[in-house]
C-alpha cells in the first residue's frame, strides 16, 4: 500500500482529487465549444495544439516514469490503444463544433460502461449475467432520451459523444488485457508519448480522406480537414489554457485513483454530469430538454450498477 492511501483521511482526499477532475474536465467541456463552435477554428486543430500543449506539461511526469517502462512486446496493442483515445477526443470535439449541447455531449459519453460490457464479454470472455445485460439495456434506452430519437431535436451529431464512448470503452478494454502482463506504469507511459501523435495521424487520415473522397461525402465541418496552422489572439489563449487544464484534469484524476478504490469514487465521478450541465447553462445558456433528466438518471443508475458488479465479481474478488 502507498504511503498516501495508507493516511486516515485518504477517502476524503480521494474524493476532493475527483470533484477537482471533474471541474477541470468541466472548463474543458466548456472551452471547447467557445474555441470551435463560437470562434469557428477547427476541432482538428484545437485537439492536436491541446495535446501538444498538455504532453508539455506532462514531460516531468514522463521523466520521472522513465522511458525504459516503454520496453514491451505489445507495441501493436498499445498504438491501437492510443489511437482510439485519440480518435474518441476527435469526435468529443467535433459535437462540441457543430453545436452539440454541454448536457447532451457529457450524457451520452457516460454510456462507456455499458461498451466496456460487451467488449469484455466478447474478447476477455467475462461472463454476461442477466442484471448487466438488463443494465446495458436500460443504459442505452437511456441514452436514446437524451438523443431525442424520433423528434425534430434529433441530429446525427448527436451520436459523436456515443462514437466517442465507444473508443473510449474500447480503449478500457485493451487496457485490461494488457494489464495482465503490462506493468502500469507502463500503459501511463505510452498513452502519454503515443496520444499527441496519434492526434497528427488522424488529421493525416483525414487529409486524404478529403481529397481522395468526392465532395460532400463527409460530414460539413470536416471539409477544411487538419489545418497545422496554430491559431494566433484570444483563440491561442484558450487552447493554451486548455492544454494546460487537460493535463492537470489527468493528473488530479491519477492522485485520486492512488489514494481511493474505484467504488467510492464513482458517485463523485458521477457528479460531473450535473456540474457540466450548470456550466453549461451559466457559461452558454444551454438548457436541457425535458427528455435528458429521465434519460440521464437511467444511465447513470446503470453505469453505476455496472461498475459495482465489476467490483464485487468473483475474478476481481480473488485477486484482490
């Protein structure tokens, strides 16, 4: 046990650690669409300066780990796992550039759990029991609320933070199998060197994919694909702020993840969806639609339930 977890007031500090990452995220979940959608500079763009910014910031952390944790014979695995984390940002923000609400975006992004679900049952072969297939359930029907399928409100747009939870609950299972032979240290290391890369490759791919496509056959906002150029004034301002914010909100939330388990944190996790959707109405005046309060409790009611059976299942018992 760590010397920090060990202190008595460690579940306190575990919790302060969550609600300052869930403020952090917050101010990112609220930059964002102020740099994109308000002030028109690419989400590409935004997203590969953030992380060239925060990786700046992250270099003491990448030192004290030490490049010799990048020793593996999984280097395939860990690329794939970076590029989906990046790939997930990418579609974060470009729901955040065409207009996509803070309340929506955060909501549809908690359905992670229940992708993680099925990843896990398809590929680690954990078990699926009836209460986590009715949660997974449950969870999406929820998440069809907060899209507002089959009313005017509904846009595709709409399923980017669902595309997003995907890579990111795809992301969470390759995490988990390579943590059986992969040190952590390890899996932080490369997530921190690969991410920002990752970022630059995807605004390649996207390139081609403009020029190589005819005109119209991707999405509008895409059309000016990666623009390399750093934006200058008050936009270069923010993406700086927002590069440093991201990586305190990575930093906060590995300090409370060292001092407390997973289950007592998950309720204070959970809190970032009503904070971002307060900022979001003080900050953008978005207000929530009257489907996103059923639809949001379902699927937080589920991820919880969800997570808390992964913490009580017998594997994780015995090796606990």
């Amino acid at each position: 046990m760590n010397q920090i977890s060990s202190l008595p007031h460690a579940p306190v500090l575990g919790a302060v650690f969550m609600l300052g990452a869930g403020l952090t995220f917050a101010i990112i979940n609220i930059l964002t669409p102020i740099i994109t959608y308000q002030m028109g500079v690419p989400s590409t763009a935004v997203v590969f300066w953030q992380y060239v910014i925060a990786t700046l910031f992250a270099l003491p952390l990448i030192a004290r780990i030490g490049l010799a944790k990048l020793r593996t014979s999984r280097p395939l695995w860990h690329e794939t796992r970076a590029f989906l984390s990046a790939l997930g940002v990418q579609f974060f923000a470009f729901g955040f550039a065409l207009g996509v609400p803070v309340w929506q975006m955060v909501a549809l992004s908690m359905t992670g759990p229940f992708f993680i679900l099925v990843g896990a049952t398809v590929f680690l072969g954990e078990r699926l029991t009836v209460q986590r297939l009715g949660a997974t359930v449950a969870g999406f029907v929820g998440a069809l609320m907060v899209t507002q399928v089959g009313t005017e409100q509904f846009t595709l747009a709409s399923l980017l933070p669902v595309l997003a939870a995907l890579c990111w609950g795809s992301v969470s299972v390759i995490t988990k199998y390579l943590s059986r032979e992969e040190a952590p240290e390890s899996l932080t290391l490369y997530m921190l060197v690969l991410i920002t890369p990752n970022h630059f490759l995807i605004g390649l791919l996207l390139g081609i994919a403009i020029a190589v496509l005819p005109a119209g056959a991707l999405p509008a906002g895409l059309a000016t694909g990666f623009d390399f150029a750093l934006p200058m004034g008050e936009a270069l301002g923010l993406i700086a702020v927002l590069g440093l914010v991201t990586a305190g909100a990575q930093y906060v939330l590995s300090l409370a993840y060292k001092v407390a388990d997973a289950t007592y944190l998950q309720p204070f996790d959970d809190l970032k969806l009503p904070l971002n959707t307060l900022l979001g109405w003080i900050v953008l005046s978005q207000v929530p639609a009257i489907w996103f309060w059923p639809g949001a409790a379902l699927i937080l009611a589920a991820s919880s339930f969800i997570l808390w059976s992964e913490q009580r299942s017998p594997a994780r018992l015995q090796t606990a």
